[in-house]
C-alpha cells in the first residue's frame, strides 16, 4: 500500500513544553496514520472488521428492523440516539461522491469564501478575545488556542471509496488551532452502557458541526482562512491538552474542571494571528494514580491500571509517546457486540459530575488537593456514577 504523506512542517522532535501536558513524545515518535485508525480498519481489517462491526454501523444507518429489546437497548432507544446524529450525518455524507466524509474522514467544508482584504484589530490579545467570545456566543461551551504542531497531524486520510490512503492536504501557513468543547448530557451518560446513552455523543457531534461551520465562516468573513475538522486531519486530544482546556487522563480521555470527562472536542486550523493558552493542570495525574474506576468499569478490559508508558496495544495506538494508553481493538470490539458506543468509563469516572452544584465545585478543589484520597472515598461512597435504568430517563418522575 503506498502512502503519500502531507504534512504541515511547524515542529516534529520532542518539545520541552510536552512535559506540562501528560503524555512525553520520544525520539522514536512516529506520526498516526488515519488508516490506522480503529474505526478506519473496521472497513477493511480483517482483524477488526466483522460481521458484528457491520451490524454496528448498520444500527446507525438502516430502518432498525433488528433490536435486543431489553433495557436501553429499545427501538425507540436506537430510534433517539440516530436523530441526534442526523445533523452530523447530514455533513458527513452530502459529498460522498467525491470521496468525502466531512467531518469524520475529511474537514468540513461548506463554507463562503471570505474577502481578500484582512480584517486587523489592535492587538493579538484583542483578536484572540472576539474569537473566544464569538465562539461562546455560537455554542461553544469551552475554547482555547494552541499552536498547530505537525506531529499531531495525520500522515495521511482514509479513503472511503478505496479504503487506502489519500493525502492530508491541511495547508501550510495555518498557525493557530482553535478548540471547541462541547459539553455531553450526563442523564444520558448515566445509562451506559446502551444506545441511549449514545445520544449524547450524536448531540455532541451534531452541535460540533453547526458551532465548527458557524465560527469558521465567521474568520473567513474577517478575511482569513479556516479549516473546521472534527475527528478528521488530526488528533483531538493533545490539542485540546495543549490548549489548556483539561488534562490528560487514564481512560485516553480529556478530564476538563467545567465537564469532567464528558465533552466532545473540534478544533479549527487558521492562519488568523491568535495568542496561545497553556495547558493546566488540577490535580487529574495524580487522581488517575489513585483511581481506577475506569480500569475496573471498563467491560473490555481495554484500559490497564498502570502508570504512563510507551507501551501500545496495536497499530491504531499512537507510537513513541510514554502516556496512558487503551486499547482501542478490544474496545471497538464491545461496541460492536452491543451495537453502539458504550461510554462506561465517562460514566464511572469521579470527575464526571454537575458543576454548577457547590458541593460538587467543592469536591473539585478538594480533589486537587492533598486530601485527594478523602476525595475519592466519598465519590466511592456516593450513588454518582452507578448506571440508571433507561426507563428512569424517558419516565422521570414528576416533581411535586
């Protein structure tokens, strides 16, 4: 299989700001190739791909003809979770002729070209200000800036049609990423594992679409260029990190202080001059260290109890990176058996709670502190976290 690689030359070795982030590139770093991706061998590997990962894409995308019947697994379960894919959807397959998944395989594209004339204003700190509160005002419930870092960047795309490679062809010249979080339903999240849950993260990414598409216009009408891309063109995570919107966590996912574990990142490439933030930390490593939840939920036994290494799984692992890592075949393999993405270990996770309750912002701080350990007794003691029946959700009970 011949692979072209395109990428956009900003900074490939090891860099000492990575130590701040959670997860150490080696000098052994190789780049991801998205045809390395789980969900991209689903469609071609025999090693994932199945009769189960067809079934798994065919709940998604058929008339539900078939369904378990038992507890969240119901055809008005599966019936909810499709709608709340459907704008995402709806992107995702408008150019499929042209060997286009927006969205998922490729970035978004249905935007107006913007004037030639760049619009300045004062300052760096100012630009980077309007964008921030724009994208707040179209739907963003978190954003931050990071600089584009090349290693993060796909080596290549996958191609539907051939499932082989195709180039990356993110231009050079864009400076800046701006990350998007959007906030999951924990109501939902609470009946994970089932297709209900799964609603959550339909909504998530049908509200990425529109808020990506929305902001993205909105630089192109100031005259510069903007690329909007989901789980296209490259990896989410670290930028989201490197943008100081969470911290890296044991479950491969990012733990912010609004949201906890429960938010679905976008990210939009520009050469718009923007300030970077840095990323943080609250004290999520050392909680990891003592919790695991995750590692105990987790149904596949996909994510091991252990400290950070740069050990990998398979090839759809990241490779020359010492962090926590999963693996992402046996986890794909129990979304397959159950038809829909499971979301146990966001469930589980202590940091997966309300904020806007004090005691909640309360247990947060003193999660971070030195009494962590106090902290995760009394999320260990609590009901927060155990799995709700679906019937609890589609039949709340009424407030008197």
């Amino acid at each position: 299989m011949k692979r072209a690689r395109t990428r956009s030359a900003v900074r490939l070795l090891p860099d000492a700001s990575d130590k701040s982030t959670g997860f150490n590139v080696n000098v052994d770093f190789e780049g991801f190739s998205q045809v390395n991706d789980v969900f991209c061998r689903s469609q071609y590997d025999p090693e994932v791909k199945s009769s189960k990962t067809e079934r798994f894409y065919d709940m998604y995308r058929k008339p539900l003809a078939d369904w378990r019947g038992s507890d969240g697994y119901q055809q008005h379960d599966y019936a909810f979770r499709n709608a709340t894919w459907h704008v995402a959807d709806i992107f995702a397959e408008l150019r499929e002729v042209d060997d286009r998944r927006d969205g998922f395989l490729d970035p978004l594209s249905l935007l107006k070209d913007g004037p030639e004339e760049q619009i300045e204003f004062g300052s760096i700190e100012e630009t980077t200000r309007i964008v921030k509160q724009a994208a707040k005002t179209v739907g963003a419930d978190l954003v931050g800036v990071a600089d584009v870092d090349s290693r993060w960047s796909y080596t290549e795309l996958f191609s539907m049609q051939s499932k082989a490679p195709k180039p990356n062809n993110i231009d050079d010249g864009l400076s800046s990423v701006i990350v998007i979080g959007q906030s999951m339903n924990n109501e939902l999240l609470d009946t994970a594992p089932s297709a209900l849950s799964g609603a959550a993260t339909g909504m998530g990414y049908s509200q990425d679409a529109l808020v990506l598409l929305t902001l993205s216009q909105f630089i192109q009408n100031l005259g510069y260029r903007a690329v909007p891309s989901m789980n296209d063109s490259a990896l989410a995570i670290p930028y989201a990190v490197q943008a100081g919107l969470g911290e890296y966590a044991k479950h491969g996912l990012v733990i912010t202080p609004e949201f906890g574990s429960s938010v679905r990142f976008g990210k939009i490439f520009t050469d718009m001059p923007l300030e970077a933030d840095k990323p943080i930390r609250f004290g999520v490593k050392e909680m990891c260290q003592l919790c695991n939840a995750c590692s105990k939920a987790c149904p596949s036994k996909a994510i091991p109890d252990t400290e950070p290494s740069p050990v990998t799984f398979n090839r759809s692992n990241v490779s020359g990176v010492t962090k926590w890592t999963i693996d992402g075949e046996a986890c794909f393999s129990y979304w397959a058996k159950i038809n829909t993405d499971c979301a146990v270990c966001i469930r589980v996770c202590p940091f997966t709670r309300d904020y806007t309750s004090f005691w909640n912002r309360a247990w947060l701080k003193l999660a971070g502190s030195r009494f962590r350990r106090f902290a995760l007794r009394l999320d260990q003691k609590s009901i927060r976290g155990k799995r709700v029946k679906t019937l609890l959700w589609w039949f709340p009970k009424s407030k008197t």
